[in-house]
C-alpha cells in the first residue's frame, strides 16, 4: 500500500518527509512493582502505572530471576498478576528469602 506524504509546517526545521501510517506496533516501558504478596503461580502488586487486564507484562524477581505474567484483575492501584509459568520450590524460596530486610 502506497503513503501520501504529509506536508510538515512545524517551526522545527525537520527535512524528512512524514507519512500517514495506520499500523500497530508495540512499545516496551518501565514500570515500578511493589510485590505485596506472591505464590507460585503470581503475585499481587502495586504498580507505579496501571495496566489492562490482559496486559502481559515480565517481572524482575530476586536471584536475577525474571518472569512472565499477565495482569489478571485491578483494584485501584493492586493490581493481580499470574505467571505464564509458575514459580518452582527453589525460584519461590529465593523471592520468599529474597527482601529478608524489609520484612525484619
């Protein structure tokens, strides 16, 4: 499919010629998460920006263990995330163990 190009009459001096596009695309951000409780298929959290139920998202644990998960339900800022694969034993033990500091 052929684009029109878009005349640009913005202040900024830009020289490349825009195009009108109608395309989805997908965007990574940072999102702040406060782990609130967790079990072996997820967790419940706050995050810093809400998220669509659906939304799948990867969460840093502790032990550099990453995972991915998919935000099941929201109320208010707590939102309820499961894990695309549940924690085993040892991954669980490690987030559990984890934030030792805060907890004491």
């Amino acid at each position: 499919m052929a684009t029109q190009p878009i005349e640009d009459h913005r202040p900024d001096g830009r020289k490349s010629t825009r195009h009108s596009l109608n395309i989805k695309g997908s965007a990574r951000i940072a999102v702040g998460i406060d782990i609130i409780d967790a079990s072996a298929s997820g967790v419940k959290a706050r995050l810093s920006v809400p998220l669509p139920i659906g939304t799948l998202i990867n969460i840093g644990l502790p032990g550099n263990n990453k995972r991915h998960a998919r935000v099941v339900w929201s109320e208010g800022d707590i939102t309820g995330c499961e894990f695309v694969q549940p924690l085993d034993s040892y991954d669980l033990m490690m987030m559990l163990d984890g934030p030792k500091a805060q907890n004491d």
